[in-house]
C-alpha cells in the first residue's frame, strides 16, 4: 500500500540526529516523515551519558561542533523545553608528564577554534575543586562545555518536529528501500510505502545494512560504553571531569547523583537489543572513581547500563551524501561523541538536503574514504574490549 | 569431565528454600557454597532474632514454631558441611561468575551451577501519606519485631490485603502493642467467592481463619472491603482515613501503619542469570519461566518465593526439588532419592502455589481500578519523588512513552536507590490505565546490576 502522502524527506532512525534533521527539514518548509522500528529517543540517544564536551575532539570537527554548541545553547528557543542543559564547564585531567603534553596539544588546537581553555595548575586545582584527589599534574578546565538530560531531549525534539510539521512514524521497521528513477520507495514491516524525493539514513548502530542496501559498505561496528550511576549526595561536583586516559568521566547532576562512564567498551547484541555491562567494568570503574574522588568511597552505585552505539576504526562518523546515490544522505557511526554534535549535524543535513550545500566542513566524513583502506585509530586497541567485534 | 565432588553449586539466599537445597546437596556428597545478605540463616518467615536478644519464639510463631526449630536444627547439623558465607551480598551474576561483596569488598565466586533461593518482597501499592514516618511495609513490621524485638508503634493499623495482615496484628499484640484496626481492602464476598481456590492447602487456610478468630474474639476492629483514603499526620502518623464498602468514611487514631498487598518475588538476580519472564494474570506481575522442577535455563535453579509465591512449606519442598533437579542434571545414575521423592515434591509445591493463587483471589491486589482511584498528587516513587500524577503527564505528552522503562526514562519513577523495587508493581497498573493498554503490554521494569546500592569503596584495583 503506498501511503496517502509521500514526502520530499524520509529520515530512517529517530534518534537525535534524525530527529533534528527532521526537525530543521520540516522549518524550511519540507514534508518530511520520520520512521524509527521503536520509540524516538531510546537508543544511543536516550542512554548516553550526556556530556556536550568540547575540549579534545577531532580537530577536523570544530566547526561542526561550535556550531552544535550554539544551538544546544538556545534549546529552549529552538524546542521550547530546557532538556536539563547545563553550562557546567568541563574539566580535563593529565596525571603524568606524557598525559600534560597531549592535553596541551589538545588545548592548543581547541584555543585555535575560539575556545577558552584555562590551564589549571595543581595547586589551583586543589583550591578551585578540593574534592579532587590522585595524582593530577595538570588541568585544562573549558567552561563552555556542557551537558544535557539524554532521556529528555530527543522526545523533546521530535515533539518539536511534530510541531513543526514532520511526521513521526514509531515502532515501524524500515525493511527495503527501492530506487524509482530519481526518487526512492521506502518500505516498512507495517507494508506502507512512503515514496520521497530524498532519503536520511540516521539508522545509527544498525545504519552500515541501509547504506550496503545502496552498494555502500562500511566497516561499522557496534560497542556498548559501561556506565553507572550512584544513589544522590549533596551536590558538590559542579563540572564534567575526565581524566585523560579515559578510566573515569564522571560528572554529577545538580540532583546529586554521580553518573560514570569509562573505557573500555565493551560486546553488544544490536540484533537482541542488549547492552550488558561486565561487573569487572564496573569494578574498575568504581575503583579509579574512588581513587580521583576519595569522598566517594562511601557513596553507593545503584545501577549500571551501556547502549548500543556504532564505531569505525578511524573514529569518525560517516556524515554526508552518498558517493553513489543521488537523493541519499547518510549519518551514522558517531563513535560515542554524536550526542554533542547532533544538533549541528541534523542542520548541516537539512541544509544539503535543501541547498544542495553547507558552510561547514564535512570532508573528514566523507563515505568515499571507505573506497580505501582508512588509517585505524590508536583508540581501538586502547579502548575497546578485544571481544568487540572491529 | 565435572564430577559431583568438583561441581562448583552456589546457594544464594539462606531462607527455607536455600537452606533445604543445600541440605539435598550436602547429602549427596556436594559442597556447595551458600550465601547470605543477613547475619543469621532463616530468611524471612523463620527469621531468628539478633544474637543476645531473648524474644519467646513460641509465643511469636505460634503454630510455625515447631517448623521455625526444625530448619534451624537442621541448619545446624549442615552447617560443617557446606560452606556458609553470611553478611554477604549477591549483585551481579555475568558468564558463569557470581559478584558477591563482604565487608566492604567485592569478591566473585565462579560456578558450574547456581541455585537462586532470594524470597520475596513486600508489594505495595500507593496511598496518600504512605511515606509518613511511621509507616511501615507489613513485612518489614515483622523483621523488625522479629530480628530486633521493637515494635514500630504503640497504637497499630494494619492496611491493605495480605494473609499476613492478621498474623502480624496477632504477633504485634502479644508483645504488647495496641491493634486500632486492621482493614483489609478486599470486600468479604471476593474472599468467600475465593474459598474453593483454598482447598488445596486447607490446614493453611484453617490456620488463617483461625487468626482471625482470635483477633474477633480479642475484639480487634476489623473492616474488609475498605478504601485507604490516605495516613494523616504532620510529621508523623496520627491517624488512618478510609471509607467502607458502604460509604461510610472512618477515621482511625494511630501511632503506625503496617501496610502491605502480599509479597512479589525478588527476580532481578535471576533475570541478570538469564531467566525468562512470562506475565502472570492472577498475580499481575511478570515472573520468571521455570519447569516443574524449578529449571530456569541450563544450570540455573530457581526455589522458593523467588520462583513463584508459595510460603514457607512450599519453599522448603521446592528447595529439595531444585536442589535434586540439579544433581539429576549433573548426569549422575537418578537416585531411588530422586525416583521416589521428585514426584511428590512436584505435587507438593504446585498444591502450595495454587493454593496462593486462592490467596491472590482473596487478598486482592488493587490492580486497574485501584490505580486509577490514586490522586495525582500521591507519590509513588519514594526515593525520587515522582507522582502519580508526573506518570499521567508524561503519558498524555506527545510522543509520551507507554512502556514502563520508558515512563521511568521519562519521570525518573524507579531510577532511585530502590530501582523501583517499591513502586514498580504499582508503576505498571498506574502506566496501564494511564495509557489505557492491558497491563502485559507496559511491560515491567528490567533489572540491572547491582542488585541491591554498592559502595564505590569496595572496589579494589582491577588486575
Ligand atoms: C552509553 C553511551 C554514552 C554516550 N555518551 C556520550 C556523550 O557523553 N556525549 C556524546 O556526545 N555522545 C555520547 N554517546 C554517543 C551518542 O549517544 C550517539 O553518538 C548518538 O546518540 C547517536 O545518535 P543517532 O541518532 O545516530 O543514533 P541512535 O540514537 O542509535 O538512533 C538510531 C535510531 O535508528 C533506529 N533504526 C535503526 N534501524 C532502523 C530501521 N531499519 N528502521 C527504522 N528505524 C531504525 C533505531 O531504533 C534508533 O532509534 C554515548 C553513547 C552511549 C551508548
Ligand atoms: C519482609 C518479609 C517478611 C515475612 N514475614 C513472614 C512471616 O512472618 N511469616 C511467614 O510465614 N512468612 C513471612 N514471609 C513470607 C516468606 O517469604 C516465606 O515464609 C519464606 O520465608 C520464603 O522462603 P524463601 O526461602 O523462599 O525466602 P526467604 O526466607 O525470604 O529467604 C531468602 C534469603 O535470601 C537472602 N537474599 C535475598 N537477596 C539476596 C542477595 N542479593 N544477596 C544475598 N542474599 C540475598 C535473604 O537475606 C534471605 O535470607 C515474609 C516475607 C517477607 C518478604
């Protein structure tokens, strides 16, 4: 059955990105129909760890990432709900001489985009955040870094989608997707057809099937990062902290709860829809929390959860139009950063959706570079589980 | 090859039903290893109070003392031959390893085969005031009088729908306190209507009546078919509002409330093992998918009120049977233990759990209709204050969530220290009319390591 109203967009995967590529789509005026096989916002997207970091990314990101930046910070104006946002600052810790010269790096490339880094002396850092124990020898502290509630904000966007007049399609699968001349027929387990001029592929974990649909093969792989929370304590830890090893990113949200998050990530089931977290993950978690925040020793974890969330080895996401399909863009792959620059991307994608272009540089994401062998990241050793699948 | 005498079996919960497994087990030349959160073996119904503290035992248990004495002398005779680790909590179970913590530090235990004996839990559901100082779960009431010989009030209502109700008005009585009322929610034609679902364990049945008796004959207020209105207190509780079957509102001056709609069994453990779940009608509550044996999957056993609601007598024989189960499963030649006595357990248990399907009849949990009459300012989430009325909201919203994770990822209801331990049975009725769906498709809360809060501190450095 083809459906009554086709559409000039189909967005495949309600979950950030594709939601707010919905969202800025249907404010220039597009028809556009999302369609997630479960509920807005309950992937990747609902369980991340909320963290709108700016300090250390990929530098090739910047301008993508400000630009996201920006519009987390007018949240409220853009979808009329706060999310929880909060400009909490992000403070990035070295423990050793080697960790000091790849912070500095770090914060000579983040300075060369605009952003303030602070550095923070041990002595300061002992004045500034007491709480602060271990052995930190240097510190970086950005205080335009942010976080957000995972849980609210992709309902939030799709809401505001809805609004502005997409149409959300929940609990249908995208089963096939055939090309009709320049256009595609989009297929769902529910039977509909839903015929449209351009299609978004934000299938996230499970987006490498859509994109081989189109001859596009990617070297996907999906990873779980364990995280946990504590039961709530007066509020104390106002920014985001992560030393740079990653064993602990930890923040605590004004409620009082400590949320953590650490390397390495570990085997998901995208298939069964399971995310376990090995309590050896959690152990170590909890051992390296205690050991940079000794008055945590006492306070109690309550629960443990990862997501199921898509890696290529080179780290990057894939973000921008297929190689080899007209009308198709793709997005997917954020490598456990998609959370931050979501907004951004679902701006720059409706803008190639409707301009035909974008001011910000996507290059680094380009699909093609799968064409070749990519150069893995030293991540991958590190920071993953060896029995993840990459 | 895994032989009897290098099988690795670890026993959680030291209850009637663990502490007959590791009997069963013992007797056939295991060792297993048997662990328990509490100071002292017993579990829940034949709990012993803390050392030094002489309550009359006799006096508390009355007709059970004589099965009280007997587990624990027969705990005691075990106790050389198996290895007991008490004061020690179970959190996590993951690839064949369970994750224990004991004073303070973590610790895992690997096994071949792991026999899940953790109980139940107090179910309750919501009324206005219920987390007033002063307000106890039913269950709790009676821990805290057996394990430390205190009453939590001078002046008691006893509210809700529970056999246990009158048993703990009785037990609350003899050691001194004053039993102001005990209402009961169920109206008295649903227990008479429910009578012929208790025949299968009459002297069970007899034994309930027979509290009550005492309670009528004592002239202890009783109202069934009640309405809780709310506890009333400013800063503790003063008094209990409720209305009668025939519309009659009261009011009851009291110190404390014991409250309590039966048990639920403890299931996350068993669901971090990999059990299947499967909805339960007459209970309303989803529970873990066992044979008859109490086989949950290969080499996870599941025994007493943790499998399905039984009590103390069917969790002691559905301890023996899990427990035979197992060696049976072992591969070793079946015993003429195992020909003889497995069948009769089996008939045994499942006489024991229907006759408690008669008690869900009679004891009736408020399930659709209950939830819909909770006022949208009663909270349900204790630990996170979420309302009632924060759940319909978010329900109502657009793109509002149905499942009940999802309802949870929204409101925070069940994310707190308790992870919805508590209010989780009331979360799902209040979702299912919230949302108008049957109660099976808001589905229930999945549950997730740790168990019960664990101490960032009683993690050592990993290897
Ligand atoms: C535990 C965890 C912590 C993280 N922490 C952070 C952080 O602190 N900061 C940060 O920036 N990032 C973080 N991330 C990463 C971030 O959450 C993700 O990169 C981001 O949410 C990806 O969004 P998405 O929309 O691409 O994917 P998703 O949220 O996974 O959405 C994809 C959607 O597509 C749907 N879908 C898939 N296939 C189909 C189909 N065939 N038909 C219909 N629908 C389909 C899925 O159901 C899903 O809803 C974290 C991730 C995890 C898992
Ligand atoms: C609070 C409460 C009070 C009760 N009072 C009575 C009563 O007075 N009279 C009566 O007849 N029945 C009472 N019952 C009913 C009781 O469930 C049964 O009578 C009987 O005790 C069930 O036996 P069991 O072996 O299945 O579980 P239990 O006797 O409950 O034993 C389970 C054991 O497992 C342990 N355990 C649970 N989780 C963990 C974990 N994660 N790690 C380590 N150990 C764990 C517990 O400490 C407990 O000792 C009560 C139930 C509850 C929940």
């Amino acid at each position: 059955m083809t459906a009554g109203r086709g559409a000039d967009t189909v967005v495949v995967g309600g979950g950030l990105v594709g939601c707010w590529t919905a969202f800025f789509l249907a404010r220039r005026g597009q028809r556009v129909t999302l369609v997630d096989k479960g509920v807005v916002g309950a992937q990747s997207s609902g369980v991340n760890f909320g963290n709108l970091r700016l300090q250390g990314r990929f530098p090739g990101q910047y301008p993508l990432s400000l630009r996201a930046q920006a519009l987390w910070e007018d949240l409220p104006g853009l979808i009329g709900e706060p999310c929880e946002y909060d400009r909490c600052g992000h403070l990035y810790l070295a423990m050793n001489d080697d960790e000091k010269r790849k912070l500095d790096g770090y914060a000579e490339v983040s300075a060369s985009y605009g952003l303030d880094i602070e550095h923070v002396g041990p002595a300061a850092l002992q004045q500034r955040w007491p709480w602060l124990g271990g052995k930190v020898v240097a510190a970086t502290y950005s205080a335009r870094d942010a976080t957000a509630n995972p849980r609210l904000v992709t309902p939030a966007v799709a809401r505001a989608a809805r609004r502005a007049g997409a149409t959300i399609i929940e609990n249908t699968r995208v089963t096939e997707i055939e090309r009709r001349g320049d256009d595609f027929l989009v297929r769902t387990e529910a039977g509909d057809d839903i015929p449209c001029r351009s299609l978004v592929n934000a299938a996230g974990a499970w987006a490498a099937d859509i994109a081989r649909w189109f001859g596009e093969d990617t070297p996907l792989f999906p990873a779980g990062p364990p995280q946990f929370v504590t039961e709530p304590f007066p509020y104390r830890i106002v920014p985001s902290v992560q030393t740079i090893d990653g064993t602990v990113i930890m923040r605590q949200i004004p409620r009082g709860n400590v949320i953590l998050a650490g390397y390495p990530r570990t085997a998901v089931d995208p298939v069964g829809n399971r995310a376990p977290v090995p309590p050896a993950k959690t152990l170590a978690g909890m051992y390296h929390l205690g050991q940079l925040v000794p008055m945590l020793r006492d306070c109690h974890v309550i629960r443990v959860w990862s997501g199921i969330e898509g890696y290529l080895p080179d780290m990057l996401p894939v973000i921008g139009a297929s190689a080899g399909t007209p009308g198709l863009f793709h997005a997917f792959g954020f490598c456990g950063h998609g959370f931050q620059i979501g907004p951004g991307v679902g701006l720059c994608l409706s803008e190639l959706i409707v301009d035909g272009s974008t001011a910000t540089p996507l290059d680094p994401f380009a699909i093609s570079r799968f064409d070749r062998p990519v150069a893995v990241s030293e991540k991958l050793g590190r920071e993953f589980d060896p029995r993840t699948a990459h | 090859m895994m032989t009897l005498a290098t099988t690795r079996v670890v026993i959680i919960g030291a209850g009637p039903a663990g502490i007959r497994a590791a009997e069963t087990l013992a007797q056939a030349g295991l060792r297993p290893i048997l662990v328990d959160e509490g100071r002292l073996p017993g579990g829940q119904g034949y709990r012993r109070p803390s050392a030094g503290l002489a309550l009359d035992m006799d006096a508390l248990l009355g007709t059970q003392a004589a099965k009280y004495r007997a587990l624990h002398a027969r705990f005691a005779e075990l106790a050389p031959a198996i290895d007991y680790r008490p004061e020690t909590l179970a959190w996590a179970v993951h690839e064949g390893t369970l994750h224990v913590a004991r004073d303070g530090a973590a610790a895992t235990l690997p096994f071949d085969a792991l026999l899940i004996a953790a109980g139940a839990a107090d179910r309750v559901f919501p009324v206005k005031g219920w987390t007033l100082p002063g307000v106890f779960t039913l269950g709790g009431a009676q821990v805290i009088l057996k394990d430390q010989g205190c009453l939590i009030g001078r002046r008691m209502v006893f509210l809700g729908s529970s056999p246990l109700l009158s048993l703990a008005a009785l037990q609350y009585r003899q050691f001194g306190a004053d039993v102001a009322a005990i209402c009961d929610t169920t109206p008295l034609r649903e227990k008479l209507l429910a009578a012929p679902a208790l025949a299968p364990a009459a002297a069970t049945a007899l034994r309930g009546l027979g509290y009550l008796a005492r309670l009528r004959r004592d002239g202890v207020p009783m109202f069934s078919g009640t309405t809780p209105l709310a506890i009333e207190g400013r800063d503790h509780v003063e008094a209990v509002r409720f209305r009668l079957g025939d519309g009659e509102e009261r009011v009851i001056a009291c110190d404390a409330v014991a409250f309590g709609y039966g048990l639920k069994p403890e299931t996350q453990l068993a669901e971090l093992a990999g059990a299947r779940f499967g909805y339960d009608p007459v209970f309303r509550l989803w529970g873990p998918n066992l044979d008859a044996d109490g086989r949950a999957r290969p080499g996870l056993y599941l025994a007493g009120d943790c499998a399905a609601i039984g009590g103390a007598d069917a969790a002691e024989a559905s301890g023996t049977l899990a427990a035979l189960a197992l060696l049976a499963d072992l591969g070793g030649e079946v015993t003429h233990r195992e020909r003889r006595d497995m069948p009769r357990l089996r008939r045994e248990v499942a006489r024991y759990r229907s006759f408690q399907k008669g008690l869900a009849r009679a004891f009736a949990w408020p399930g659709s209709r209950g939830a819909t009459a909770i006022a949208d300012e009663v909270e349900l989430c204790r630990c996170e204050n979420v309302t009632a009325g924060d759940i319909r909201a978010a329900i109502a919203a657009d793109l509002g969530p149905v499942d009940v994770n999802r309802v949870k990822a929204i409101t925070r209801c069940g994310m707190g220290r308790c992870q919805g331990r508590m209010c989780g049975p009331a979360l799902q009725e209040i979702a299912a009319a919230a949302s108008a769906r049957p109660l099976a498709e808001v589905g229930r809360l999945r549950g997730q390591a740790p168990v019960k809060p664990l101490a960032i501190g009683s993690a050592a450095a990993p290897a």
